[in-house]
C-alpha cells in the first residue's frame, strides 16, 4: 500500500515540476514573440508568419500544460508509459499539422513580398 501511495505521489510531484517548467518557458515565449513583433514592423508581410508561429507556440503550451496535469494523475509505470505515448503520439500529428500550416504561409508571404513595391 505505501509503495502504491510513494509511486502516485512521485508522479504528482512529477506532473507539478512539469507544469511549473512549461509555465517558466511560456514566459520566455511571450518575451520572444513581443520583440519579433517589434522587429516585423518593418516587414508587414511577413506578420501573418509570426501570428502563426506564436499561435501555434501558444497551443504547444496548453498540449503541454494537459500532459503535465495527466500525468500527475498516473497511478503506476504503465499508466505514466500510456500518456507519454498518447502525448507523443499528438505531438506528432500536430507537428505535422502545423508543419503543413507553417509552409502555406510560407508561400502566401512570398507571393505577397514579390508583389509588393
């Protein structure tokens, strides 16, 4: 029985200090983009480029906020193993997603940078 209670309360420790990294590194990414938004000014085209990235920056974070919370809640080894495969299994695919996303920007900005005087 305590080695049941050590194992969840090792993985709600785990979940906390995971969360607590992704709310650290969200600050540095709110910083970053709030400067490349300063910088794009000059660049208008290519705006549409950085309000994506920073979107799906954003998103990375709440997928990444879930997974810390789900994975405080891991009972045992198995359970722990199952979300990690589950949130990479996700990562992926929305990687992917946003890869695709990233690349149609990509040529939508080019077309207009080309156009423009």
């Amino acid at each position: 029985m305590e080695k049941e209670e050590d194992q969840r309360q090792f993985f709600k420790d785990l979940g906390a200090t995971a969360e607590q990294t992704v709310e650290e590194v969200r600050g540095v990414e709110e910083d970053y983009f709030a400067g490349l938004q300063n910088m794009l000014i000059a660049f208008p085209w290519v705006a549409d480029i950085a309000a994506r990235m920073q979107s799906y920056a954003d998103q990375n974070f709440v997928d990444a906020l879930a997974f810390s919370r789900e994975l405080s809640q891991a009972k045992d080894i198995q359970d722990f193993t199952r979300i990690n495969v589950e949130f990479a299994q996700r990562s992926f695919k929305s990687i992917f997603e946003q890869a695709k996303d990233f690349l149609e920007a990509c040529t939508d900005s080019a077309a207009k940078a080309i156009r423009s005087p």
